[in-house]
C-alpha cells in the first residue's frame, strides 16, 4: 500500500522536471511547444524521448540560467541523485562523491573504483579526484541512471554522467563573461572559434578563472596552546597557507582542433587543462572524546601529558623523537600541552581554531584524438585514444584544533592511457542498429598517506603503487520488429588485472607499544620479530610485496519498448552492472600471520536491475512527462567502515533498492516549469561477516525522497529586449555520508531555493544577471569524520553546505 500511495504521489507531483539538454525546436511554428531534446546516450544522437534509458539531461543554457558552474550542482536538480564534491576526511574539495539510485562510492582512495563513471567527450575519468568538471563552454551534461555498462563500460554500475562540450564552430564567434559576488568571488570565462582553412580546419579556445574566498575562516586560539609539534612531523605540505577554507583559486583551460577534409572523415583533436591551488575544504569540530573511559588516542594523549598513561606509549614519537609523558605535572610551566576537550570547539559552523594543513593542490590535463570514419552509408568507424594525467596534494586538519589532532594530508599522482574502437551499422531498412566495439585501458600511479594523531602517537606514512590494465568487447543491438516494438540487447566483456604494492608503516609504531614493546630498544625480541610483516623495519604494518588480481566479467542487457504513437512510449529494460575488486591499503596494525594479503582483498560487486519507464510528449506538446520505476539486486557492496582509526574498505553485504522517478518539463507561453520527484527504497538484506553496522542503516548518500521544481520566465519589451526570472526550490530527505550512519553526520531533511533576475539587451549580445544561491541560508551536514568510538581517535568534525551567496555576471557574445 506504501509504494502504490509513493507512486501515486509522484504522478501527482509530476508536471515539473529537469529533462533540460540540447533543445532544437522540433516544430518551429509552435513557439510555446517543448524542445526536442538529442542525447548520445546510446553512442548515436537520439531524440531523448526515443531513447529506452531514464536520462536526465542539461544544456549550457540551462546551466548559466541558474548560475551553476561545476557539476556537483546539478545533483539538487535531479531526482534520486547525490552529488558531492567532499569525501570524509579528506580535505580536498575535488573529489566527486556520486551516488545514483543509492550506488556510488564515497572515497577517494586510488585503491577504489567509482561507481558513477564520467565520461567527458567520450574520455574516462578513473579516479573521483579531479573528477568535478568546471562546467566550461559546454552542450550539455546527461546523467544517465542504473548500470550502463555495455556501453560505457569501467565502473558505472550506478550510472553515468556523460559531459559533452561544445566543438568548433565553423565561423567566427566569441563568448565572455564576467562575474563578481559573495566572498570577493570572481570568475572569468570565455570562448573564442576561429576558423582556419576554409570549411576544412576549425579552432577553439575556452577557459575559465575562478577566485572565491573560504567561507569558514581560521581564528586564533583564545587561551594558552603551549607546546606543540606542529609541522614537524611528515606531511604532504607545510601547515597553514590560508586564513580561510571552502576558498575557491583556478584555472581551466581548454583548445579544440577540428579537421573535415570531406564529408565522410572528420578528426578532432582536444586539449585540456586544469591548475587548483586554493584552500582545504571546511572542518567543523562537533565533539570531542577525551575522558578516561572513552578509550580514544585522545584519551590516551590526555593521559600521557597528566602522567596517568604508561610512559613507554608518550616516548620517543617517531620523527620527533621526545616524549611528552607528565608534562603538564612537572615542575617546568614552559612544556606544558593543551588538553584535548570540548574547550576546542568554536560554537560557530563558520569559524575554526585550526593552524595545521590548509592546502588543495591539483594539476591535471590531458589530450585526446577521436576520428570519425563514415565506410558506407549505412556503417561508419569511430576512435577515440586519450591519454590523462594528474599530481594532486591536499591536507586538512580534520578536528580543526589548534594542535595536531588529526592533521591528514595526501599526494598522489596518476596517469592513464584509453582506447576505444567503435562500428556502427545499420541494417535491413535502418531496423537494425547495431555497435560494436573494443576498449583498452591503462592506468598507473601512487597514493602516498600522511595522517598524524593526537600530536604524532601515531604517525602515518603509507606510499602506494598501482597499476591497472583492462580490455572489452562490446556489442550493442536495436532491432524494430515493427514500427511499433523494438527490441535491445547488448553484452560486454570485460578482463582486468590489477597490481598493487604497499609500503605503510606507523614511524611511531604505536601498535607496538600498546603491546608493552620499546620499537627502540633493540634488538628486538624473536617472539616480536615474528609479528613484524619485516624484521628489519619495525614500523612497517603493510604485508610485503607486491600483490596482482584478475577480474573478469560478461555483463548483459535487454529490453523492449513499445510505441503507442509518435509522442508516448514506453519500455522495459535489465541491465547488469560489475565494479572489480581490490585491497585494502589503510592498515594502522599487522594482521596475522604478518603477510597473509588475502585478508586486505575485497571482492567485485555487481548490480541487476530491472526497470520499467515511460516516455511521453503531451498537450500538443506543451508537456514533456517521463516516469520510471525500477529495482536492484545490489551484491557484494564495496563500503569504507572504519576499524579504530583506520577507514578500511570491504564487502558489506547485499543489498535491494526500489524506488521510482518522474520527471517534467511544461511550456507556458514565457513561462517554463521543471519538475521531479525520485523515491528510494534502500536496504541491506545480509550482511558479510566482519561488518558490524546495522542492517537496518540507510546506504551511503541515499535520500529516500528528492525533488525539485523549478521556473524560468522570459518576457520580451518593446524595444527587443528582455527580462527573465528564474526561481528553483530542491528538496532531498535525511542523507548520511558515512556507511555507518553516524548520528553526528545525518544531513536532515533539506530544502533550497535559489533564484535570479536577468536582463538581455535588444540585439541579444549581452546580458546581466543577478542571482542569490540558497536564499533561506539553510546550512546541513554534507560529510564528516565520526572519530568517537573506543579504539578510535576521539573527535567527530563535519563539513557544512555553504551559506547564502549572491552573484552578479555579465555575458557578451557576438
């Protein structure tokens, strides 16, 4: 009764949606008519109500009318989508944590795949960090919902988000814009098209410039700090830099080369690059477990500075080298260190008493070369080889305290090579669609972990080395059996080999300690000697080695639709999903036996779903309606749980999620309306051994209800200009960003509203808009760090959605 009341309240809801994309009247004539909307979901521009896949979609123009400009943003317009660009503790701000129909990943380390692939101009983006694309001088963005991957192949068992930008144009044009707003913000963004030779030889420049200052800022301490090790300790960067964080400082560049030597090859030729150097994202100390009976290391740190902790676990802290045992009860006032308690919070989501790590840091860049090849008038060849870099640093005092807490900073660096060969024909009267196509990937890199607690009693340096190499061969089938049904199959298989080495050690090597062992008095003992993964170095916890696994898998596809006339359709679809496995890296202890890595390694996961949809155009095409239902078979879950200090990755278990969506767009005369409405029904229904949080927790960035409604009014004056207004209300039900549903971390349910004022000069080659993001200045919990349980750190610290911000941009264009 529940899920037919759901359903029927969201047909209620339902004249209202972003299905926003390339729009291209379809009937010229009809001025208040709905665009057609073309989409390349299918690897073939399509009209996306022909389309048997729930896409959501979103054109440039929909974009700068409400003032988004990275593609996080869209998430608030899109139902039963989740969207961030901060991952627990990391203090990196360009880490894209995607969640689609409740599957996605929300970490960042290189050791885990995403399971939201992104695809920008047909180019795979393999790791979250670096994955939040500047919307720059785009045509559209289509998010594409459950597993897609007989097409688009690594790591998109929740979906995809296919980005596509805009390619030469064949004459001359340009395009700036100019915006200033809250935070001494200042974006600058611009395009320019020169033609070169003729109708044969094309260019493009686009880039962008965006400056904002932190919307949290780092106050002084107001009592006595006394000793303390900051920046002593390794550390991917040095502390402090930034008297804010949540800041914004970069550079996106982008050069486009396109040659049509004749009407049937084409080549293009892309060039991008990205340059960040701008503060961490914000911390907000909640609370901290200091007492002793909270059994936390800040507990323990506490103990060591009053003399109540055995002296051998405060001594000789790895790369300081001195103990702090009893300090504040000798007779010396000049040692003393400040306690660790709630005296550290501020009070205020927007202050922080933080000095330690305050970086972001990326460089990344690539180049690409697709080749179009029409063989015959019904085949034609497509290739598209890339090759994709980047060196990223980022450090974040996690408890923003004003000692080392939990100063967590991170280096990694990371290249990858793709090819993809595709061949499309069509057959037997254009009936036939078919693609068929391989892939190849390469991949190589490292991670190097540098996280220091309760001022260095434990000391992480973790440098890692990956490499991965996959290959597939997909097939794709469209058949019409008449000019009413059709039919879809489509298959991938896919081979990965993966090879891993790690090297994390603990330069305190507090595990040892805690076992009544001095690291330091050697030689150490043969019964010691025989726990260590290598005798000759005690503070190494990581297993020796390195460590290979191989993956395959044959994902399939099928479906139906039926078309009841030119305007309404509907169909059916299953759809396979897989996301190969690995290893965990973050390990604070030894296993036992010391160098046994079958006990690091988690499995693949992979996702069935079955979804039934309909697509239709109404009201002589003054209303576009489309609605999906869908449910997935969800196994061998890959979450991030923590095990004391340690956030370990794993299998968490199976699980079913239901859930619908319905998405609108209406045409009013001036006037159009975008809706949507998604439920999600997401449950664990077994959990793998080992995995203590409870069954009845929500999965990760999963609200159970979103939706969105929307307006944009466009009135034309007398003398050929215009006035616009826009207006946009979101809502998403309670989320937790974190598997085990910390208490502390729960956004609670969310609205916002944002809303513009616009103004195009009578020739339309300019344009002013005034804008304000989250009006109501409604501020939730978008991630966080629950360090409270005994065993663990002992602070719990979230990072809050940004507050009210104004804008003001000037658009000229020729």
């Amino acid at each position: 009764m529940r899920k037919r009341f759901s359903f029927l309240v969201a047909s209620a809801l339902v004249p209202l949606t972003p299905a926003w994309a390339q729009e291209t009247p379809a009937q010229p004539k009809q001025e208040s008519a709905v665009g057609e909307i073309v989409v390349t979901a299918q690897h073939r521009s399509e009209n996306i109500q022909k389309v048997p896949i729930a896409i959501s979609a979103f054109s440039n123009e929909t974009l700068r009318q409400r003032g988004l400009t990275n593609i996080g943003q869209i998430s608030s317009f899109t139902p039963n989508v989740d969207i961030k660009n901060t991952s627990g503790f990391a203090g990196s701000s360009q880490i894209l944590v995607a969640s689609v129909r409740g599957v996605g990943q929300n970490d960042f380390a290189f050791n885990l795949e995403p399971g939201v692939g992104v695809y920008i101009d047909g180019v795979y983006f393999a790791r979250s960090l670096g994955a939040v694309a500047d919307l720059l001088d785009l045509e559209r963005i289509e998010v594409l919902k459950g597993p897609q991957g007989t097409l688009f192949g690594r790591n998109t068992i929740g979906g995809a988000l296919n980005i596509v930008t805009r390619d030469p144009g064949k004459d001359f044009k340009y395009a700036f814009e100019l915006t200033g707003g809250s935070f001494n913000r200042t974006d600058v963004r611009g395009s320019v098209d020169v033609p070169l030779i003729g109708d044969q030889l094309f260019s493009q420049v686009s880039f962008s410039y965006k400056r904002r200052d932190g919307y949290q800022k780092r106050i002084a301490f107001p009592g006595v700090i006394g000793t303390s090790d900051l920046g002593q300790f390794r550390t991917a960067g040095a502390p402090g830099g930034f008297d804010t964080q949540g800041g914004e400082n970069a550079i996106n560049l982008r050069g486009k080369l396109k040659w049509v030597p004749s009407a049937r090859f084409n080549l293009l030729i892309s060039a991008d690059y990205t340059n960040a150097d701008q503060a961490a994202r914000p911390s907000t100390l909640i609370k901290t477990f200091a007492g002793p009976t909270d059994g936390t290391l800040l507990a323990a740190y506490n103990g060591c500075i009053f003399g109540a902790a055995p002296a051998f676990i405060c001594s000789n802290r790895g790369t300081v080298g001195t103990s702090y045992f009893g300090v504040n009860t000798d007779s010396n006032p000049n040692n003393n260190r400040l306690p660790i308690s709630d005296a550290l919070l501020t009070g205020n989501i927007d202050t922080s008493y933080a000095r330690g790590s305050n970086f972001d840091i990326l460089k990344a860049g690539g180049v690409s070369a697709t080749a179009n090849l029409t063989l015959t008038d019904t085949t034609s060849v497509k290739s598209i080889t890339a090759y994709r870099a980047l060196h990223s640093r980022f450090g974040s005092e996690n408890a923003a305290a004003p000692i080392v807490v939990n100063d967590a900073s991170f280096d990694m660096n990371q290249s990858q090579f793709s090819q993809e060969l595709q061949v499309s024909n069509n057959a037997l009267n254009n009936r036939l669609k078919s693609i068929v196509g391989l892939y190849y990937f390469m991949e190589d890199g490292d991670l190097t972990d540098s996280p220091v607690f309760a001022e260095g009693l434990v000391q992480v340096y973790g440098y890692n080395h990956f490499s991965n190499l996959a290959f597939a061969a997909f097939a794709h089938e469209h058949f019409d059996v008449t000019d009413k049904f059709g039919l879809t199959f489509g298959m991938r298989y896919t081979k990965e080999n993966k090879e891993f080495e790690g090297f994390q050690k603990d330069l305190n090597s507090f595990f040892l300690r805690g076992r009544g062992v001095d690291p330091t008095a050697l030689p150490l003992s043969p019964a010691v000697l025989a726990i260590l993964p290598d005798p000759t170095d005690p503070t190494r916890v990581y297993p020796v080695g390195k460590n290979k696994l191989s993956f395959s898998n044959v994902s399939f596809k099928a479906g139906a639709e039926y078309k009841f006339s030119s305007d309404l359709m509907t169909y059916y679809s299953f759809s396979q999903g897989f996301k190969s496995g690995g290893w965990t890296t973050r390990l604070l202890d030894v296993i036992s036996p010391p160098n046994d890595i079958s006990q690091l390694t988690f499995r693949p996961e992979t996702a069935n779903t079955h979804e039934l949809g309909l697509k239709s155009t109404l009201l002589n095409r003054k209303l576009r309606l489309n609605l999906a239902a869908f449910s997935t078979d969800y196994d061998n879950m890959q979450v991030t749980v923590y095990n004391g200090l340690s956030p370990v990755f794993k299998n968490g278990g199976k699980a079913t999620i239901r859930g619908f969506e319905a998405e609108a767009q209406a045409k009013l005369g001036e006037l159009s309306i975008n809706g949507s409405v998604g439920y999600l029904d997401a449950y664990y229904r077994q959990l793998s051994p080992g995995v203590t949080f409870a069954a009845s927790n929500k999965l990760v960035n999963t609200p159970e209800w979103s939706a969105a409604l929307g307006g944009f009014w466009r009135h034309a004056l007398a003398n050929g200009s215009a006035l616009s207004l826009a207006a946009d209300y979101s809502y998403k039900s309670n989320v937790h960003p974190d598997a085990e549903n910390s208490r502390y971390l729960q956004s609670g349910n969310v609205g916002i509203l944002d809303g513009s004022i616009g103004y195009t000069g009578r020739d339309e080659r300019w344009s002013l808009t005034l804008g304000v993001r989250n009006l109501t200045d409604k501020r939730f919990v978008v991630g966080g760090f629950d360090q409270s349980s005994p065993g663990s750190v002992g602070f719990v610290s979230a990072t809050y959605s940004p507050p009210r911000q104004w804008y003001l941009t000037l658009r000229v264009h020729d």
